[in-house]
C-alpha cells in the first residue's frame, strides 16, 4: 500500500472497477446529450426495476448537495420551507443551498442524528394551530437522511409514521441517500429501495460515496409529482450535458444489483474498526450501525494519530478531548484496517 | 467504425485518451476532497503559467451552465444586470438560470452571433444618460463567448475595445470559453490565454466540449474580484466532493499545453467538410471559421442525410429549406468526414 | 392656484377628498390588522360585486410594481417566465423586480405599447415546437397594462383573443391595471371589470394613479388559482400591517361606483391638451385616447416650456426634437389646462 | 367611547392629529414622485440632525418587514446569513422574507427577547474557528430589535459590546426599531437616536406602530456603507411612487422632535396597566419596561375577558393558563385602561 491508512470521507477514492472499464469500453462511441442516451436509459430501467416501479421518474444529477437543492426547489412551492434536523447536512453544511432558492430549513432537535416523528408531528400541529401561521414559512415536506449525519438509520416503521404524518398534513417526504448503499449493506436495516419508492416523494439514491467516480440518482415515484423536472434542472446548472457519463455509471451499480452489495465491505470494515475501538478502551458515540464510525480521542493521542493517518474532525468534547469521525467505503480493506490500528496504538 | 458518422454535437464523446489513463491510474489512490488535492493544485499552476497569471484564481466547476451562472451571480451585485447577444447561452438555451439568480440579461442585437463594441457602448451610453435609470435593471457586467454560438471569433483588437468599455463604465467583462481550445487552435484566432487573463474580470476554460470528460475551469486574473468564491459554488450546488475529478482532467489538459492544440484536429476537420460542402454547392452560413459548420439543406434532401447521419437543427431557413449546424471535435477523422460525404450525396 | 401647471404624472396629488375624509373619520379607531378588519371586508364585496364575481379573492397591496412582482410569483411556477412588450413596465421600470423573484420576462415587439395576439402566438407555437423548449424558460403568462404605458387601450376582442392563447397554452392571463380608472371613463374603452373578471387569471385594479392616496387592488376572479397568496404577499414584504388604510381608500373608490366615473376629468382635460396640441401644430404620437398625452416638441421650446410648467420626458425624437408626456388626474382643471396651453406659447 | 378597550396592538388606529392634518393640507398639491420631494428632503433633514449625521442616507419605507427585508438584503453578500434571536421578528414571522432573498436567518437563543453579546461572539468564534466553515452560512450581520419582540431594551453598553464585535468579524450591525419611539419614551432607556447612528451600520425608526399612518426610515449612517439602495429598494417593489406621503409623516414626527416623546403616553399607560395587574395578583412575564405587556392568564378568564376586550394571544402556558400580551399606543389614554381594568375584574 503506497499511501498511508486514510478514512476521513467515503468520497477519496476514484470508481468501483466495473465501471471505470465501462467508462473505458464506451470512451470514444459517440451519444446523444442530457441524458437521452442508451446508457442512462438502461439505468433508468434498472432503478425503476429495483425500486418496483415502473413509472417512476429517475434524474441523475452531480452531486449532493446540488441533487437536494433541486429537489427540495421542485418539491416546494415560494411559500413553504423543509423540516429538517438541525444536524441535517441541509441545516448546517451545503452554504444555505436551499436558502438561496428562497426557501427557510426549519430546523427541529435531532437524537443522534435523527428526527423523531413525536417531534415532526407536533412541530406541525402546532404551526396548523397557530393563529399566525400565516405569517410564517409553511411547512412543505420533511427533510430526512438515510442513513443520518450520524450514520444512524431510520427503521421501516419510522419511515411509516414519517409517511402517515405527511399524508396528514398534506406535505412531501424526501429522503437523502448520499450514503444509501451503506445503509442497504447494513444488517441493522429494515427499510429497501422499494420501501423508500413506497413511502416517500422523492429520495436520491448516492453514487459518489457509494462506489460512482461522481453522480446521484433522484427517483421520484410518481411521475406527475413534479413536472418540468428537467427544466429545473437545467435551470439551477445541474444538467451534465454529457449525461451518458451518469448512466453508464448508475447502469453498472444497478446490473446484477451491485448497489445492493456494493456497500458490504464498508460495513464489515467499520464493524471491525468498532471492536478494535471498543477492545482499545475507546469511547465510541452515536452508535452508528453503518460505515461511519466516531469516537472520542484524547487530544495529545490524536495529534499523533493525525499524523499516521486520515480521519475528520467532528467537534470538541471537552478541553482534552476531541470527538473524530472515521469513515469506511465500498473499496475498504483489511490491509488498511491493520494499518489504522497500528496508528492508534 | 461501428457508429454512423455523427456530427450532431461536440460533447459526444468522452475524455481524450491522456485523461482517461490518468483516472485510471489514480482511480484507487485516496485524496482530500472538494479540489483541496495535488492533483487540483497542479492543474491550478499549470492553468495559471499558461495564462500568465500566478496569483489567478482558479476553480474547476462541472458544466457550462453551472459556471456562467455562478460566476455571473459572484461578479454582478443584486441590482445589476448582464448584457448578452440576444443569441447568447445565457440569453437562450440556459432555461433562465441566470434570471433564477435574480440578475435580468440585458439583450443587445447580435451579427452572427457576436456583439458590436459599438452597440454596447452606445448601450452604456444611453443607459447612463437616462434620468430613470435608477428604476432600471443596472448593466454590470459583458457577457461573451469566444468562440460565439455562432462559431465567429472575437479578435484582440475587439477585446480590447469591450475592456475599455468596462473600465469606462466600471463594469466587468466575461468571457465563456465552452469552446475555447477550438478558438485556440483557429488560425485565425488573434486571442491567447493570457490575453483573455489580462482583458477579462473572469473566463472559463472549457473542457466537456474540449477533451475532457467534464468540467470547467472558471478563472479570476485578480484573484481578489470574488471574495468567497468558494461558498458561491458550494451554495450554488456547483461544488464537486471528487474535486480531483477535475484536477486530474485540467492537469492533463495543460501538460505540454495539449488545451493549446487539442482543438486541431476538429479545426482540420471543419475546414475540410466547409470545403466539400461548398463544392456540393451547399451556402454556408455565419462564416464560422471554427469547429461548427452551418449550411442551408433543402428539407426533402435533409429527412435522407438525418437517415444517415447525426447533425443538429439550428432554424428555419424558409419553407423549403432548414440551417443545419455540424460540430466536429478534438477526435474528429477522416472516415467521419468520408462518411459525412456520402452521407451527403 | 399656488402651484405651476404640472402634468408630469397622474400620482402627483395625495387623494380624493372623500377617501381624505374617511381617512379622517375613522382616524381614532382601533381596528384590527393585515387587512382583516371591517372596511377591507366591506372594500372587497364592493370590488366583487363590481366585477360581477361573488368569490374573487381581492387582496389590497401598496403600489403597482409591488402588486406586478408578488401576481407574477405567485402565478407562475419557478421554471416559467412571463410574456411583456418590449416597453411593458415590468421589461423595463421595475430594477428587475420580476427577474429578484427568479423569472424571465420574455420580450416581444410591441405597436404603439400594445402586443398583438398573432405576435404572441406565434411566439408561443414556435416555443412549443421547439425541440429546444426543455432548456428554456417556459412562458407561464401573458402580462398586458390596460390602459398601456403609451395610453392605448387593448379592445375586447382583442382581450377574448388572448384569452383563447392562453387557454390553448395553458398559461395564465394577467392585466396591470395602475391606470385602469382612465380605460374605464375613455370613451372609446370597450373593456368592463366583469370583462376582464371573465377574461383574466388575475389583474389589478390601479389606486395610486386613479384617487387613492395610495394602493392596488388585485383581483383573483378565482380563489383557487393562487393559494396561499397572504403568505405569499407577506414573504414580499407587501402585506401593510394597517391594511384597513387600504380597506377605507378602496371602499370609498366603490362606493356609488366611483371608481367608474373617477377618471371622467382626467379624459376629458386629455382631450382639450390634445385639441389644443393639434391646435398649436404639435405632433402628437402613439393615438393615445386616455390620460396620456405624447407629443413632439422642439428642443428650445422644450427648454422654456420646462421653467413654466412640469412634464415628462419620454423620448429623444431626433438631434433637435424630443418626444414628451402630459399626463392628466382624476382632478384635472380647466385652470391647469388654460396655464399649460399659456406655457406652450 | 364608542369601542371596546382593544389593546392588541400598537398599529390598529390611523395617524397622530399632526400627520394627519398635513396629509390633509397638502392634499391637492402636486409633487414630484419617488421620495424627491421637498417634504421627503425636510423630513431627511430633521431625521439626519435628530441623528446628528449630517451625512446620513434616509430612506423611506412602507412597513417593518418590507423595511428588514431590503435592508437586510442591501447589507448582506449571496453568501452571506444574519443573525438573530430565535424569537426575532425575522425568525418567525415575516413568513420567510429573508430566505426568499436568498439569505439565511442564523437563530440563537434569546433571553426575554435579547440576544447576548457573550452568546453571539462565541457562536461567531466558534464559526470563524470551524474548518468547515467555506461549506456553511457565512455570518454577515447581527440583526437586534429595539425594543425587543418581548418589550425588552437593548443597553448602551450592550450595544456598545455588539458594535465591537462586529468590528472584530468585520459584520454590520441593524437595529429594528418598529417601536423605536417606545424605546425612547422608557425612562430606562439609555439609547439615543445618535448612539444608533454611532454604533449601527443601518437602522430604521418605526413610523406605522409610533404614530405614523404608516411608513418606516432607513437611516445609513455611512451613505457609502450601501451603493443603489434606491435601485433595491425598487427592485423590491417598496419604492413608493407617491413618496411624499412618507416624506409629509416624518417630516412632522421630527417637527419639534415630536418623535422623542410620541411615545410617552403608551409608556405612561403600559406602568398603570403593569400596575393594575400586579394588583389583581396576575404574574408578569418578561420584564418588559416598554409599551408592551405580557401576563398570565386562566383560561377561562380569559375567555371572558375576550369577550369585553382587545388582546393578543402570545403563547400556551400551561393546561390552564395562557400568555397574553397587551399593547399601549401614543394615543392611549386612561379611560382605555380603566375599561381594560373592568373587563379583567
């Protein structure tokens, strides 16, 4: 290994194999733009396949980021904003991408990372029963990860109650997956892509940290939910002009279910990462199930960590301690796990 | 050749074969994200060597889209607006994305597909003359392609006129180079890298049209113009996680100056179909001396060739003929053109 | 008479003396606010009845490029602009109101101030065949002014015709009506309330220019068009916490059908300045039949005439001639016109 | 009297006498549009000397959260957010104005209405420190009320504190003053129209809630701290045409300095009613000095006393009780409290 152990994000490494050589392959074919190619046809069949839905409409977009600023703009309507936790990667660290579109994050208090339906749905009782509602930001959808910031995970049954309360209260459900393969790889979890196309409006289905050079997949059920999707698109510079990039991307991760695998070895690699932690005396936090992993680290120890290894700074603990973030990806090995565990001695 | 000869766009293709090799190479090694990696740095010197500029500014950005509008959004301030050919991207074919931004394009006549310093200036002229300008959208900016919609070329004696324009009426100039390495490799072309670096406030170095795979490279001579350009992209959705993505796609597009000559062959290749088709008698239009080629087609003989070929519609001619524009690349061969030809009979 | 003759605009007076004395009898009291007290209540079934629609909503706000910019917004959705003349208020006077807001105005040719049916047409049925219309801003509506920036007035076969453009596209009608008081007491005015009730999404019926002191009535002859629309004028800063000011100024206006009649001194000085005009052997332009006058005057004489009297420039005419505007209120007197003609000797 | 004692709001009747007699006097005079007249020029004047600013920019603006709007707009980069208590007018309800120009609303926590100098400089620490701050809201200004929404004020030295903090971020200081006249009626005030003016980079000095008929003043101590405000203002749709009825109110508010004791009588009437209630054993909340009164209430009480007088609903206490505020004006006079008195037996 000619680089030192480095899990400071899930997006360092370049492209699952099998889709650099299909990169490769069609380099120098030729293809229609936007997204009208062969390739992000195929893809789209695929997604809607393995969300068992036939009509739905699937979008491929760059990045995060991006992909949660045009959804939530074509969910929204000028009056209304989105329920998000307050540690929602909306909330706290996209550069107010959703402001800038002209709509408020509402933000509610998060339990490691996540969003309790109790809270959402007083939160939304309330604003219904306020006298002055309207001289506020309408609530218009609920705002959630999967899995969290946290690297926590939404069970199908809080997924349900998300649901039940946006059908009350006539408002969308959207669903952040950037990391979504490394929930579906996690054994904690309950919820399938076809639950997702089940219960929510929209959702975006991860490719940059989950095994893409670059892109995510916005599925939106039902067809008719947002028309004149591809012109928002275009509209906020989110349309790759050479589309073909994203479906031969997003074909390989959905050929022979890839997606559903792809986040497997992430997944034993963190779990291993936790026994060495807890075996090491480490405090861990937030008990994360999927490929992030975060811990307590005494300031004087991480230094030198920092110096063998990559990892992310999280937030401070207290005046000796600090809580770091170590993520695992689609790519991890046992090679690099050892290498992280000699760092820590 | 396994595909028909397709003449329809020049971002058919994907990345020239130098770049490809690159991600291959690197596609396992881990980097640090959000173009904070060597590759990124490396590209940014050899970007700023090539334009003379070693305090530039350099940011790499996914499309052309995307980057006129956050750049036009970073340079113009609420209340102004951007002046445009009334054929220009932004005024046309962007689905209104600098409007989304809040900043009117101000539209001025075009002759094929550029902007008269002349008319600008009288423009300027008459706007600051206007006692109700203060109820008016304020001009900021100039907009310009090089080369234009229309594949004309701006020639240095233009540019430097339009420069002084701005700094007669205070106001910035740039200049969009989706196309540039085409303009570059013009023979008669009179405008170099480092005359746009110290003309224009901001340009953009193409490269999804250019032999890249995707992706821009925004540059700001005077790196001091945009304060907190980075938190511009990042809340324009515009920020890549990979930024090494790009880096390593910008990095081997200025080795050895490849961006200088990387246009050649679509510039050979255009010269060659504009003198077969004028010996088939076809009228060219807009003199185009770059990589885009437009010609009248009678519309009976045009549903045979679009049988056989790939072009793009460009308008209506009258009611018996159609402007069709061909756009050949940095890929372009003879057999294309060979095929084109027959194509043509 | 204390002042000059001043025909610079019809906002130039405070308001009709019967508002001033309403004002003045319900200065003391305590009502409640944002437009949910008794006289906005009593103002809106007075402007329902006099449109002939018993459930139009009818929101009051404060000025008319105010009333343009939240109407527009809340018409259309984020991808779509809106259809002005070239010389529509909204293309040129407003700083860019509607584009703060993220929409094109999409600028077609006008005659005389006016957009003819077969222009916009036309304009529509080539954007729906083009195969380019998904990366361009979708027109979401047609904006016409009644009576318009050059005192013309659109007839109604002409309104029917739009409204048929409309409903063949599926886009919303929408009238700016801030001197609708001078179409409605024009002579040759053929356009009703309930016409335009019948005929428009939603338009607006002018106070500031037409009696007021201040203030705009829009009217959306149906409710369910524009949900939410008090949220929405609040987000633009245009709900008045006093709105009962507006309530009292538009309940008198309808009070006995005021409105109706109010601008019958301000057509009929109109007429004498024009007679007058012809009189004097000035050219006057445009054909204006309402409270707007344009006229060609010679530079030198422009030059005295503005140290007797006020007016408006419109227009450079040619090196030694400007075009200018007259324009007469709703309290017009012979006075003003006798002094006006004595200042154009 | 011939209406219930009605106390809840400050903005529900018309004009001070004064106002209104001068609105009444200069009715049928002509003047010129957009704030150039010469009342809006005095009133600049009075405002600048009470502020004792020669040099000050004023501008006049219809209503509070219109005023905030484009003030916060106008001071504000696309890259930038405000900061503001939690409860801030901003915050909560001005149903998003902020967010739909682009900008987000950083909340803190309040204590009665206030933000702490100690709170904001930490949070602005902690985000100058945070590695990640170039992917996150950049912190602008601090935005403060005074009085607060709770009725609470601002101390010199508070405010001297912000201001150096401010200096220190290098972020702009506003101050809301919709009910500055109440503020500066408080025999515990200590802040004067020049410490504003001193201290703030932009404030406004409430007209609609402090005797006005309606309409606020900007004051920009540095006129250079904002290029274009007339152009934003506009492009805000807050430009009012007939400008001269702001410039005619606050012309006679700052006759005499009017405007330094307008709010006597509200002060006066708040202490009889604070009084009042201590008596009749009802708990206070919040410690406001100002025109503003928050008490506890049981509910069935106060259904009664719904019934006989004006309140505002403030908040839900507990299962039986609720919190109502009440709200003095310049107008009140003791024959309203002994009526409020009544209604509480």
């Amino acid at each position: 290994m000619d680089q030192r152990p480095d899990f400071a994000s899930d997006y360092t490494r370049g492209a699952h194999p099998d889709i650099l050589k299909r990169l490769t392959d069609t380099n120098m074919l030729k293809s229609s733009g936007y997204g009208t190619d062969e390739y992000s046809g195929s893809a789209r069949e695929r997604i809607r396949k393995a969300c068992g839905r036939e009509n739905a409409r699937v979008e491929f977009l760059t990045g995060g980021t991006q992909t949660n600023a045009v959804m939530i703009d074509a969910l929204l309507r000028s009056y209304q904003g989105v329920i998000a936790a307050e540690t929602g990667h909306i909330s706290v660290h996209e550069a107010g991408a959703v402001e800038s579109n002209g709509h408020k994050v509402l933000t509610l208090p998060h339990h490691n990372g996540k969003l309790s339906p109790d809270t959402v749905e007083k939160y939304l009782e309330d604003f219904f029963n306020d006298e002055n509602r309207e001289h506020m930001v309408m609530p218009g959808m609920i705002y959630l990860s999967q899995p969290t910031e946290f690297g926590t995970l939404y069970y199908l049954d809080e997924l349900k109650r998300f649901r039940r309360i946006c059908d009350r209260f006539n408002i969308s459900l959207y669903v952040d997956g950037a990391r979504l393969a490394y929930a579906l790889a996690c054994p904690e979890n309950d919820v399938t892509l076809k639950d997702l196309a089940d219960l929510c409006d929209a959702f975006y289905i991860g490719g940059t940290k989950c095994g893409a050079m670059f892109g995510e997949a916005a599925v939106i059920p039902d067809p008719h939910k947002i028309p004149h999707l591809f012109t928002i698109i275009k509209q906020h510079g989110a349309l790759l002009a050479k589309g073909r990039l994203l479906g031969i991307q997003f074909d390989e991760l959905f050929k022979d279910d890839l997606y559903l695998r792809i986040g497997e070895p992430a997944i034993r690699a963190a779990d291993k990462i936790r026994k060495m932690l807890r075996e090491k005396k480490y405090t861990l936090c937030y008990d994360s199930p999927t490929n992030q992993i975060f811990c307590v680290i005494e300031n004087e120890k991480l230094r030198k960590f920092g110096e063998k290894a990559g990892y992310s700074f999280w937030e401070k603990y207290d005046e000796n301690h600090t809580v770091i973030r170590l993520a695992t990806d689609w790519a991890a090995t046992d090679e690099e796990i050892n290498a992280l565990s000699e760092a820590l001695e």
